[in-house]
C-alpha cells in the first residue's frame, strides 16, 4: 500500500558562477550544502566547483544525452523525500542546458513537489547588460544550427526582428556564422562580441559585422572560448514621404529570390502603390 505521508523534497534550480567563483551566492551554497544530492551536467567541473568550497555531496550525472532516461528515476527519489539540487556547468540551468524534462514532470504530474528557483549569474543577460543595445525587449536564440542551411534559414526569419537579439556561438563556428549574418542582415549591423566573461581572459568588443570579422581575423585568439554575440535588432529607415512596412519589405525580398531586383520592385510597388524609385532607394540603402 502506498503511504501517503510520505513528504516530497524540494527540487532546487541553483545557479552557479559562470567563470569566478566569487559571484556564486550565498543562498546557492546554503543550499548545495543542505540538498541530499545534486544533479550536474558535468561531474567532473561540478565536482571542482564543490570541492573550492569544501561541500561533500553526492553528485550524478544529468545532461542532454542522458537526460530523457534518467528524469523519471531522480523524479521517483524526489517524491521519496529527497531533496535535490540541479545545476549545469555554469550559470543558470535551463538556459541552453538540461533541466526541462525533469522541472516538467514535477510540474505536470505532482503539485506537491516545491521547484525552488536559487538565482544567480546568466551569460546571456551579463552579456547583456554591457551591450550598449537596447535592454528592454529582446529575443533569446541560444545556439543556431551548425547546419549552414537550417542557419542561414533561421536568420531570415530574424532579419526583421526588431528586438535585440542573443546567441550563443563556438569557437570553430563564429566566423562562418558572422559571414551569413553580414549576407543576411546586412553589413552595417551592430553586433557586441562577449567573450569568456567574468574569467580572466574577458574581452568585449562591438562593432559592424564588416569591422568585427576584420577585427577577428587580425588575431584568430580573440575568439577562443565561450562566446556570446548580443545583434542590433532591425531599425526602419528614417520617416520620409512613405516609411516601409515589414509586410512591404517581405514581399520585395521574397519576390527578389526568384525575379531580378526590376521586377521584383515593380511587382511590389503596383501591389501596394508604392513609387519604384523609393523602393529601390530602399534596397540600396539597406545592403540587402
């Protein structure tokens, strides 16, 4: 018979620093302290992290390759009354790292087990925080496709997005990724580099796209390890007689995939009575 008097533990969300150690809180290490065991996605850098501040808790293995299998079993020993901890590499787990299926399942099926968010540090929003573009509203991407099709396909989809725009890119990757945002966005956008923050090797840089892979390709170090690039969203031209509508340039750029830019204008403009000469100006001044 089950025993219903059985209290579920608590699921702890702990954030942990991203490159210093020092920004770790004082809430998270009373908390890894105290859990009975703790899920990392990598022992081994988890493991370093604890034995720095001398906690000896029993660590497992929970990452994106293992993740699906193992979420119903640490689920079982959490409804037993176990309190856990899960935490990634670094930062603030769930943000392009493991962690849904679980936080899912305690959320879906079982009410009564508390999930108990332990903030702290996040890459994405400290590189941010230093950008210089606006804060207020922006879209998070995490990593685009190492497939150049699937990513060259996803910043179509962003070339009209107006917010500021996060993505997390590799080392052996950033340049090509650069070259199709300068095809695709156009070689005047503004884009902050962020590299290995918070570590000693911290180095931030903003610039166009053009500039920015001049830049890199001077010295090929400046883009060894973890990257974070913070995009400019899209900006409308300066009001003149007419200002363009998302809906206007989406159909000259999609009619300029299969026509030449003449008839590509000239089809856009009878559909929305719009003078050819703008929209050309239009296409120019925007590098598409």
């Amino acid at each position: 018979m089950k025993n219903n008097n059985i209290k579920s533990g608590n699921l702890y969300v702990v954030a942990t620093p991203i490159g210093n150690y020092d920004d770790i809180s004082k809430r998270a290490l009373i908390t890894l302290n105290k859990v009975n065991f703790i899920l990392a996605e990598d022992t081994r850098k988890t493991g370093l992290l604890l034995k720095h501040f001398n906690i000896k808790k029993k660590l497992y293995s929970y990452h994106e390759y293992n993740e699906k299998q193992k979420a119903k079993n640490f689920l079982e020993k959490i409804k037993k009354g176990y309190n856990t901890a899960l935490v990634s590499d670094s930062g603030t787990p769930l943000i392009n790292d493991p962690g849904y299926r679980i936080i899912k399942l305690c959320r879906k099926k079982y009410i009564n087990i508390k999930i108990i968010p332990i903030p702290g540090p996040c890459s994405a929003i400290s590189a941010l925080s230093v950008s210089g573009l606006p804060t207020n509203r922006f879209c998070y991407e995490g990593f685009l496709s190492y497939k150049k099709n699937k990513r060259i396909k996803r910043l179509q989809e962003l070339k009209l997005e107006y917010r500021t725009i996060i993505i997390y890119e590799s080392t052996h990757r950033l340049l090509k990724c650069l070259y199709d945002i300068k095809n695709i966005l156009g070689k005047n956008r503004y884009i902050v580099i962020a590299k290995e923050l918070t570590k000693k090797w911290e180095n931030i840089h903003g610039n166009n796209v053009s500039n920015l892979i001049k830049w890199i390709k001077l010295d090929l170090n400046k883009i060894k390890g973890e990257i974070i690039l913070i995009i400019s969203g899209y900006k409308k031209l300066p009001k003149t007689n007419l200002e363009l509508s998302p809906k206007v340039i989406k159909t000259l750029l999609d009619l300029n995939k299969e026509l030449s830019l003449k008839k590509s204008i000239n089809i856009t403009a009878n559909i929305y009575s719009i003078k050819r000469n703008f929209l050309y100006k239009f296409y120019i001044k925007n590098k598409y």
